[in-house]
C-alpha cells in the first residue's frame, strides 16, 4: 500500500484553467504538507495543514488554495493557471513531533 | 532563520569511485537531518536520516554522521554505481514545534559515469 498518494501523476492544462491535486495518506498521520519544487529542483514548502486546521502559508499567490476535509487528505485546488505554475507539487505527512516526513510520488503540472 | 546549505552540483564521478556531498545547516533548536533522493522522473525518497548529535544514519552503502560541532551532515559512499544518478536533498526537521516543517537545501544532481 502506498503511504501518501497523491492524484493525477501528470497534468498537462491550458493556462486559465483551474485543476486540483488530490493527496492522501494511511499513516495516521497529523500533519500534511504541499511542496512545490521547480525547474531548478529547488523544494519550497507551500501550505501545512494539522488536524485539518492551516499551520503553515508560505508566501502563495491566492490562487492556490488547499483544501483538507479530513486529517488524511490535503488537497490542492489552482485557479486560473499560469505558466509559471509548471512545477512537480509534492504532498507530504509526519506525525507532530516525529522525527520523519513521507512524500507522495510527485505530480507533474505542465501549463501550456 | 533556519537553513541548509549543500554544495552545488553537478557532481560527475566515475563508477566506484569515493562520494562526498556537502551539508551544512543553520537551526535554532536541535533539528532532525535527512538526505532525500530524487531519482531522474521519480518523486523523493528518504535515503537515510540521523536525529541526535553522533548518530549516523546509513542506507544502501550510503552514510552520513550529524556533526553539531561542525553542523554538518556530509553524505558518503566508498564506491558509486551508475545506478545512483540521481539528486540528492539535504533537509532538516524542526523539533518539537507544532509548526513543523522539513527545510531542504537546493538539491545536488550527480551523474554517474560508466
């Protein structure tokens, strides 16, 4: 089973549109993450969530906008996509306190 | 504030041959360390992590000791396969502040030759 999943792998859009990213994790786990990593590689924390309240808001443009109905899933809704967007966005979770943070597999945001 | 700092790649070494890359971290309190790796089109993988000063954390050959004299985490591997061309992540993990984040520095791509 995987530990944190996330949804689509790859997504390639028109700019103005709108799309989510969907992440869950089956570790118990209270604390979900957004990263987002750009061309360079460089991995910038984006939101944290504990217990489905927001800890954690980096400096994001509004448009992006996380969502966590539950403590097992964090999802992350883009409005009106730009180029500069394109990026692989990776979802994470630890428990508070602990000392290990797991990440999903990635998905590829291409805007064309 | 809170930081990592790993010396910048490319790194290109010939198969078998000694690596080392670089870590160094700014921290206030006392983090926990990882090295991730990112395999070409592939996500983040923990490699190995250390989460008290002297420990080494050590995984597929690879090893790397958390130094709190000299805030290091330098990651080592004796002998280097083509296989292990990837990017490699140094982070750090605040504890045991509830706003916990893992901070990573900007990553060092190694290429592997044949």
């Amino acid at each position: 089973d995987t530990a944190v999943s996330q949804t689509p792998k790859y997504l390639v859009t028109q700019m103005g549109n709108d799309k989510s990213i969907k992440c869950e994790q089956n570790l118990g786990h209270d604390t979900m993450y957004w990263y987002k990593q750009d061309s360079k590689k460089f991995l910038k924390i984006m939101f944290s969530y504990n217990n489905k309240e927001l800890i954690i808001n980096e400096t994001v443009p509004n448009r992006f906008s996380p969502k966590s109905p539950d403590k097992a899933h964090l999802n992350l809704h883009i409005n009106s996509l730009e180029l500069g967007d394109s990026a692989v966005y990776f979802c994470a979770s630890s428990q508070v306190g602990g000392n290990t943070i797991y990440f999903g597999e990635g998905s590829w945001l291409t805007v064309v | 504030g809170d930081s990592v700092t790993q010396m910048e790649g490319p790194v290109t070494l010939s198969e078998e041959a000694f690596l080392t890359i670089n870590c160094t971290y700014t921290a206030t309190g006392y983090p926990s360390l990882f090295w991730y790796v990112q395999y070409p089109g592939e996500g983040l993988q923990l490699l190995l992590k250390a989460t008290k000063a002297d420990d080494k954390g050590s995984n597929k050959g690879f090893e790397a000791t958390y130094r709190k004299e000299t805030t290091s985490f330098h990651l080592e591997k004796g002998s280097v396969q083509v296989s292990d061309s990837a990017v490699y992540f140094c982070a750090l993990k605040l504890l045991p502040y509830r706003d916990d984040k893992i901070i990573f520095g900007k990553g060092t791509r190694l290429h592997i030759l044949p």
